[in-house]
C-alpha cells in the first residue's frame, strides 16, 4: 500500500524580523501565501527508512536522516511506538533551496502521508505540534491557503484571501542558506534598535479584498537586504522583472528565488517570457495563490 500527497511551495508577502532571541531564532511577522507548485511526497511501507528523490535539481536534496521527510517519519513513528519503515520517494517540482519552503513541504508531506499509511489517526494539533518541531515553515505547508506566522513563523493564524493572486518566480544559479542570510541580518542590523515584527494591516485588508494593486504596494521583505548583500546579482533579476512591468518584486524569504506580482495571469506569462530572455535567472516559472496545503491525493 502506498499514499501520496501533494504539497504547495509558498511566498512570504511580508516577512517582518525582529532582533535575534537569545536561542538563536528571530522573532517573526510571516505572511504566507501558498502557490500552485508542488512537490508530491509518496509513502510505501518497506523494510528499513529510505528516502528517493526525482525531479528538478533532485541531487541537491539529501537522501539521509537530515531530509526533513524522513525525520517527520521518524518523530511520528517514535510518538506511535512504531518502527519508521517506510520508502519516501520526493518527486520534486518546487526549487531546492530557493526560498519556497520545499523542504519544509516534503517533510509536512512526508508527515500527513505516514499519518494516513499507519492509521496513526493523529488529531490536526498532534500533526502541527510535530510541524513545528521540525521546522518553522513546515506547519504552513501542512495548512496552505494564507496565513500569519508568529513566534519563528510556527504559530499561525489563518487568513481570508478574497480572489488569486498571480506570480512569477525566478530561480537563481545558486542557492542560498537561510542561517547565512539570519547571520548577514544581524550583522547589517548591528548598533541599530530593530523594533517587534508586526503584520501590515495595510497588506492583510489587501489579501482580504483580494486587490492586487493594494497587495503590491504592501509586499516586503526584511531579509531583502541580507539576501542581496550575499548573491549582488539578485539586483539585476529584480531590475528585470520591474522592467517588464510586474507590479512588486521581492526576494522569496531568505531567497535567492525573486518573486513578481503580476495583474493577471496573462500579464504574468509576459513577465515571464522577458525574464526568461533577460539572462539574468536559471529558470522561471508562474504560479498563482492561494492553493490548499498538504493533501493526500
């Protein structure tokens, strides 16, 4: 017997940091919005813990215990009194280290699945409370749609989105590491106040309305400024998007992918047409929000 699920890849419209805590972790105003990229983890019961990947930039994603879908594996089948066997096979599609919680949707992915495969029959809490254990952007991929992230982004508050919104997301030559773009915040951040994360009310009104315009004059990212001073180039594919007339550009969480706001989606397969012409991104791809989270399939 197998189950698969199939999970979205996300974008931060507003990724307010607070000064770092003194467990290492910032405090955080995360608005997450889930896109139509997925990844789909598939669970088959097996005789020992193994993880398989396929897809776009699969041999970037570890094979080992460190996978965030082998260690939702794991902690499961440790609550459950439960051997862990089972074969996880990640067929990928959202970008590997590119700022869309890929990660964190394979082990929510992973988590559900098992969940379902062992009739563990966890309550929507238990599964969250493991979310978060494995990661801060994880309980959002397990609930999709649109949502406020508070504490490390962990404890979310759900959001009304009145309408879709329509992306474009290009992908950089090379990846990022989120603890280096933390480290690279802190270090531009030092000798000045940071003051709390708070969620734009401005930008949560535009989500609700589903206004387009209102949302592209609210989106921003704190980390913006870290993620460039690390990967300069970034500048030119933000440069080129703005260029073919997107509404906003950001940097997707701690990046390096850009994300571009465009009116609708024919204005988006425009933008993406001219970033792809541009040089200045590996690969583009669109994709609108909101979408569910992890669901089995």
């Amino acid at each position: 017997m197998s189950v698969t699920v199939r999970v979205p890849a996300k974008v931060n419209v507003q990724l307010a940091v607070g000064a770092a805590r003194p467990d290492g972790y910032h405090d955080l105003a995360n608005v997450f919005l889930a896109v139509g990229l997925h990844d789909e983890i598939t669970v088959t019961a097996a005789e020992e813990l193994r993880v398989t990947c396929a897809g776009p930039d699969a041999g970037q994603v570890p094979l080992d215990r460190t996978n965030l879908a082998a260690r939702a594996a794991l902690v499961l089948a440790e609550r459950y009194g439960r051997a862990p066997d089972v074969h996880i096979h990640i067929a990928k599609d959202i970008p590997v280290a590119g700022g869309m919680a890929g990660g964190s949707a394979d082990g929510a992915g992973a988590l559900l699945g098992c969940d379902a495969l062992w009739g563990t029959g966890a309550s929507r809490g238990e599964l969250l409370d493991i979310c978060a254990e494995l990661g801060s952007d994880v309980p959002f991929s397990l609930v999709g749609g649109a949502a406020l992230g508070t504490g490390r982004g962990e404890r979310l508050t759900e959001l009304e989105v009145g309408g879709s919104f329509h992306w474009v997301f290009a992908m950089a030559a090379r990846g990022l590491s989120t603890p280096a773009v933390f480290r690279e915040f802190d270090r531009l951040a030092k000798g000045r106040e940071i003051p709390g994360p708070v969620a734009s009310r401005d930008l949560l009104d535009a989500l609700a309305k589903g206004d387009v315009d209102a949302l592209a004059a609210t989106v921003s990212n704190d980390l913006q400024p870290a993620a460039l001073s690390l990967f300069p180039e970034l500048a030119d594919t933000l440069a080129a998007g703005r260029a073919a007339g997107a509404l906003a550009s950001l940097v997707s969480g701690s990046g390096p992918t850009i994300a571009f706001l465009a009116g609708d989606a024919e204005a988006a397969e425009g933008i993406a047409g001219a970033l792809r012409a541009s040089g200045t991104c590996r690969t583009v791809r669109t994709a609108a929000g909101p979408v569910p989270g992890a669901t089995v399939v």
